[in-house]
C-alpha cells in the first residue's frame, strides 16, 4: 500500500525510533574504534560498520520525518533522552574490550537481520523498500562477526577467555532487543510489520546457536520477561546517559550547523 | 534564432561527464541514473533525475547531487535541476555497463561476473556457518590477470569495495562488493 493508515502512524514511529536509535548508538560505539582496531582490518571493518549503521540510522529518521514532519538530524540529535528506544545492549559502554565490541555485534547483526527482513516484507511499500535495501547491504556484514567469534573461541586460551567473558558479560543484555515497543502488535497484525514463522527470539536464539554451538562456549539466554520495561519505553542504562550527552556536543552547541 | 531545447537525451549526455568521486567513472557506466524527464514550462524547462545509490551510506551522494545540478543547471533552456535519490529499483552491480566494467579494470577495481549478484542471503544455516562475502572469489589480477588472487578484508576504502591481494604480482586491488 502506498498510504500508512492513520491509526498505524504513532505505533510505527515507536517502532522505527527503536530501529534507527539502535543503529545510531551501535554506530556511535562502533565508531569509537576508527583508529583503535586491534588490526588495520578490523580498524577498517569497524569504522565501515558505524558507516554503515549511521547512514541507515540517517534514512530511518528520515522516514520518520516523512511521517511525523521535522528534521532527520533533529530527530537523531535534538531529543531528550527518555524519549530515545534504543535498547540497553547497545547503549553499553565497551570500555574498549574489543571481545565486547565484537560478540555486542554479534548479537547485534543477528536481531537486525531478523528485524529487517520482516520490515522488507511490510505492506508499506515505501517502508519495504528501504528495508529491503538495507538487508542486502547488511547481509554483506553478517558473516563478519561469526567469523570472530569462532576464530578467537578457537584460538589461545586468552582469546578464548576474552570472548567467553564477553558472551557471559552480555548475554543478560540481550533480552533487552526483544523487549516490543508500544502498539507493536498492531502493526504485527496488520501486516506493516510482520512476524516471522517463528517467535522472535526463538529465530534469534538459533540463529546465535548455530555459532556458540561451533565453539563450545558457554551461553544461557532468555526472552525479556512479560513485565519488563527498558529502553523501547525510554528507561535507559547509565552507560546511556554520558553517551547521549557526548554524542549530541556538538548539535547542541549549534543546531543549524553544516558539514 | 530558436533556443535550443532540452532532450532527455541531452541530459543523459551531461550525466554521462559526472564522474563518481570514489570510482574512475561516471554515473550513466556505474548505472546510478533510473530515470531522467523533461517538463516544459512557460520560461524554460525543468529536468527532474532520479538516482539511485550504491549504499545508502555512501559519503560521495551530497558532492554527485551537486555536480549534477552544477552541470544540468547550465544546459540552454533548462531552468530547474530536480536530483532525487530512490531506494528502488535497488542498485547492483549488474547495473555497471560493459565498458565501466572495463574502466574500472583498467584502473584496478575489478568486478564480480555478471549474473552472479545478487548472492543468496551469506547465513548460517543448518549448523553450517557460512563463509562470508568475498571468501573464495578469485577474481583475475586486474594488473596481471592471474587467477592466484585471494581476500585480504571484506572491508574496503569504500562502502562498495574489498582489498584483494594478488600471490603472482604480489599487488593489492579493489574488488566491488557482490551485492
């Protein structure tokens, strides 16, 4: 259809600011690395992946916009923080522990994948076109960090320590991707977003396993409990909070700046 | 003397001198432009491009909108550049011509065959971690033509590109992303 129902407007909004705040935090994080990688290639591979996550941060906003009026950069720089929805997995601060940076992607990629195919299958055209787009390009990624994961779990004993202190640090942070945003289950019945054959986090957990069962890492994982309540409703970890304020500095200072 | 009107072909001429800031060639090779028109109007015509990008993320977008608008704008009888961006059709590199294919060899950039992209989803799939974009793709040297070439990063100086590094003429060499 080419015209979002009027009833969906608010619920989809929810739905894209979760999206398009993950990818801008994730980005943020992930940019931190651009010339601290551990090598030249993953230095690179970093920085591409905050490139990447940013400009399709940047076109969710701008979908957004289209919706609601305002501007991309307002919406990604110009809000206050309770309003952001992006989850506590990615608001963490890796503290520069490149084995946190690398398994928070991994999990990362996998949700994201899940999640955007199911957008490019909306019966929103202008929506599942993006997305659409956005998963070709971010299938190109997705083997990145399963590669990792594998190669180091199967390397020395400290890399393999590093990343199974990495996974058993997380893990607790993942049902915070899964946590839905208001009126999810409006869009999901209506076909704006639809769900996939199984639940969500079934689809992720085997996805995650088909890598940690390689390794034989040790991993525990769980779906949000049915009253949980984080950042998809604007509860936020502290990591968040010194985030926000670093990466908005500069838009506050001057809101019409250009580069 | 009459004024010389716009065509769309006289557009695609001027689209075919935008080169890509990142790429030795230009938008019409690369297979950016989906669609020109021309609408007459009473003082002059307004040439409406849609593009489309090769990544979303792609930092060259703002400086080809430019030099498009720059070049159109001073095309006799043309008195409005419209340059939009679409998601859809999506690019590919199926949409790069024959001869940007061949520019873009002649300048070391290979590009994967025609008819092998889009490649299927990279998953893992049935306990089976697949091997990720780039693994196993040998693509002959651009300088020496050997097919001893082999990965070096998934991640090149551009969104659209990988490092390649040929075992024969010990060279490195960008190779677009499959997609």
């Amino acid at each position: 259809m080419t015209d979002l129902a009027d009833a969906h407007k608010k619920p989809l909004v929810q739905l894209l600011f979760s999206i398009a705040d993950d990818k801008l935090v994730l980005g943020h994080r992930n940019a931190d690395w651009t010339g601290l990688g551990p090598i030249l290639e993953e230095d690179i591979a970093f920085s591409a992946l905050a490139q990447d996550d940013i400009a399709h941060a940047g076109a969710i906003y701008g979908l957004i916009a289209d919706i609601t009026g305002g501007d991309a950069d307002h919406l990604a720089y110009g809000r206050t923080a309770n309003t952001y929805r992006c989850c506590d997995l990615v608001e963490l601060n890796d503290e520069f522990d490149w084995a946190v940076a690398v398994v928070r992607q991994f999990f990362c990629d996998h949700f994201e994948h899940l999640r955007l195919r199911r957008l490019s299958r909306s019966n929103w055209t202008k929506l599942r076109q993006l997305a659409s787009r956005m998963l070709a390009e971010e299938n190109l990624a997705i083997g990145h960090a399963d590669q990792w994961i594998v190669r180091l779990a199967k390397s020395t004993s400290e890399a393999r320590g590093r990343i199974q202190h990495a996974v058993t640090k997380l893990a607790p942070l993942t049902p915070s991707l899964f946590e839905p945003t208001e009126g999810m289950a409006d869009l999901e019945a209506a076909g704006v977003y639809p769900p996939l054959e199984a639940p969500m986090f079934d689809a992720w957990e085997s996805m995650i396993a088909n890598v940690i069962d390689e390794t034989g890492l040790r991993a525990e994982f769980r779906a949000p409990a049915k009253d949980y309540v984080g950042g998809r409703h604007g509860k936020h970890s502290a990591d968040f909070a010194a985030m926000l304020s670093e990466m908005t500095e500069v838009y506050r200072e001057e809101p019409a700046a250009q580069w | 003397m009459v004024a010389a009107k716009p065509t769309v072909d006289s557009i695609r001429a001027i689209l075919g001198t935008v080169i890509d800031p990142e790429m030795p060639i230009d938008i019409v090779n690369l297979g950016l432009v989906h669609d020109v028109r021309v609408v007459s109007g009473d003082d002059g015509a307004r040439a409406e491009i849609d593009l489309i990008p090769t990544f979303i993320g792609c930092p060259a977008l703002d400086m080809i909108r430019d030099d498009v608008r720059k070049r159109v704008t001073k095309a006799p009888g043309v008195v409005e550049v419209a340059v939009r961006f679409l998601n859809d059709p999506p690019w590919s590199i199926e949409r790069i011509t024959p001869a940007g294919r061949e520019a873009l060899r002649e300048f070391g950039v290979t590009t994967p065959e025609r008819g092998g992209a889009p490649r299927p989803t990279p998953l893992t799939i049935a306990g089976n971690i697949a091997a990720p974009v780039g693994v196993g793709e040998r693509p002959a040297c651009p300088f020496c033509g050997s097919a001893k070439t082999r990965m070096e990063s998934a991640f090149g100086p551009t969104r659209c590109k990988m490092i390649f590094y040929c075992d024969a003429c010990k060279n490195s060499f960008e190779h677009l992303k499959p997609i």
